[in-house]
C-alpha cells in the first residue's frame, strides 16, 4: 500500500510543528484525517488547514468529514483507544497511522520525576497506538510511521532520556520489519527541526545550534516522510533526515551486519 486520495490517516500530535506539516502535506494527497492533541485550539486549526488543503485540490469527500479533531492525551490508553474507535466510526477505515506526538525536556532526570513524561508519551504510547493500528488495519493492510529522532542514533549527555525514547521508538521500528498483514511501518529520524517542541532547549544551546548546526528544511521532513510511505518496499526502516547530508536509511546494510550477533559457527543471527 501507498498513499493514495480518499484514504485516511489518524495523527498524532497534530496540533503544531511536525504533525502539522505533514497532516497538510497529506490533505494535499486527498487524505482524510483524524487528528490527535491535547492542545484544543492548534488541534481545530490543523482541521481547518486539512480543508482547505481538501478545496485547493477540489477533493470532496463523500459522506464523511476532510477531517476531525479529538483532543486526546496519547500517554492514556483509554483516550487512545477511544480515539480509534472514533476513527472507526467516522472513516470506516484506517489506511495511516502517524505516530507523531512527542515531548522533550533537558531536565536532569536524577533530579526529579519528570523524564517518565518523556517515556510515556514518546515510547510508550508510541508502542500501544502502533497496537491499537495493527488491530484496526489486519486483514486490510496499512501503513505507519513513527516521528522518531536523529537522537536515536546519536548519545547527547544533556538529551539522555529522550534519547533513550527515540531510540526505543527507532528499535521498535526496526522489529516489525517482518511484521506482514499488508502492513509497513517504518520511522523518520530528523536532527534538529525549528518547531516549538525546542524552547525546552537552554538558550545558550539554542544559540550554538542555530549558528553552527541549523535546522533541517519542513520540507526535507516531509518527503522523506512520503518516502517511507509511498516506498512499497521500505519496511522495518528508519529514515535518518540530516540537516547537511542527504536523507538515508540508517543503519545502512553495513553497519547492520556489524550490529547482529553471530552463531556459533560465525555466521550472522538472523532471529527466531
Ligand atoms: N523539533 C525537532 O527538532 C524534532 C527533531 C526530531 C524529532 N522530533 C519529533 O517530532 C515529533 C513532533 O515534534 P515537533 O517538533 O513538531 O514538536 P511540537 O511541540 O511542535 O509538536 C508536538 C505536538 O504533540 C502534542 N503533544 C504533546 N504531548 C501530547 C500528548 N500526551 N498527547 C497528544 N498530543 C501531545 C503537542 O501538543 C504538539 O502539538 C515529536 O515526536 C518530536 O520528538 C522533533
């Protein structure tokens, strides 16, 4: 499967930056979609957005919405599952699921008890929307795609516990490379993306990573989402979307192999 007009798509964290964007970018292919988000206000506007973007192309849905809008906190399983079930009713179907939802902090987390926040929202309910998906798409095929960060990759003393949610995100990602039922589901990593999830970042950071890091284009985030999404042979991937560097598959096949363990006889462990 790829994407395709009148399919629908719910995503998470839909009210600004990333989700956004891509949300817009999907309307523009004649996608209908539910959006999640605990901010009301943002999550109405990217609804609005959705429609407009439905017009400019004269995409006309028949007997459903462009787009709904259901304020859910993605850490509350109840509110998740409520939100698919809604999704249900409405569509009728789910071809996309987009786990985009994400927070971020640089507290120390041998200081307090907030980095859980960062687990729950970016690792774990990434991991209970992707079930609550596959049980939606089984037996019809579908597609998802985790936001997960360049962060995955890369250990930063400050980021730790985000870090450590990405790259959960990105392994888990990776294991369902064999997943089948018709269902991909593949990851985009972006380095540093201007979006507001950063004022969270110390100013002097801020400063340093504007002047000599930069951010990676809205745009470059999108098509590489759409690569992963479009690819019909791209499964189990994580899509590394680099601010100076052309957007690749990482690990490559190289460091792939060096990363697998090996049997007995020296030939690589290729799973269960
Ligand atoms: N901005 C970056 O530099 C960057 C880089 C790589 C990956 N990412 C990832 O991209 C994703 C989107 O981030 P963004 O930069 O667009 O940030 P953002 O803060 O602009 O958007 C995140 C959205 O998620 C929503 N959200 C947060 N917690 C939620 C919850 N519990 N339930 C429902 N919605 C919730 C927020 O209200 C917000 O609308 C995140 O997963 C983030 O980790 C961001």
């Amino acid at each position: 499967m790829k994407v395709e007009q009148g399919q629908s798509a719910l995503l998470t964290g839909g009210g600004g930056g990333i989700g956004r964007a891509l949300a817009v970018a999907l309307a523009g292919r004649g996608v209908r979609l539910t959006i999640l988000d605990l901010n009301i206000a943002h999550g109405e506007e990217t609804v609005r957005l959705v429609e407009e973007e439905h017009a400019k192309i004269s995409y006309k849905p028949i007997d459903s919405p462009s787009a709904i809008f259901i304020r859910c906190d993605v850490a509350n399983s109840d509110e998740l599952a409520a939100a698919y079930a809604r999704h249900h009713d409405v569509f009728g179907r789910l071809h996309i699921c987009i786990n985009n939802a994400g927070v971020f902090s640089t507290n120390a987390f041998y200081e307090d008890k907030s980095w859980r926040k960062m687990i729950d929202v970016n690792l774990t309910a990434v991991i209970e929307s992707t079930s609550n998906a596959i049980q939606a798409m089984k037996g019809q095929g579908g597609l998802i795609l985790n936001i997960a960060s360049s962060a995955a990759f890369m250990p930063i003393d400050l980021f730790a516990v985000y870090c450590s949610s990405k790259a959960g995100v990105a392994m888990f990602t990776r294991s369902l490379a064999h997943l089948g039922m018709g269902i991909r589901v593949n990851a985009i990593c972006p380095e540093f993306v201007n979006t507001p999830l950063l004022v969270a970042l110390p100013p002097l950071l801020k400063d340093y990573i504007e002047e000599n890091v930069g951010y990676v284009e809205m745009e470059k985030v999108v098509t590489a989402a759409f690569s992963a999404l479009d690819d019909e042979s791209m499964t189990g991937e994580c899509l590394w979307v680099s601010t100076h560097r052309p957007t690749q598959i990482w690990p490559d096949e190289e460091t792939k192999r060096k990363q697998q363990a090996v049997t007995k006889d020296g030939t690589p462990f290729a799973g269960l």
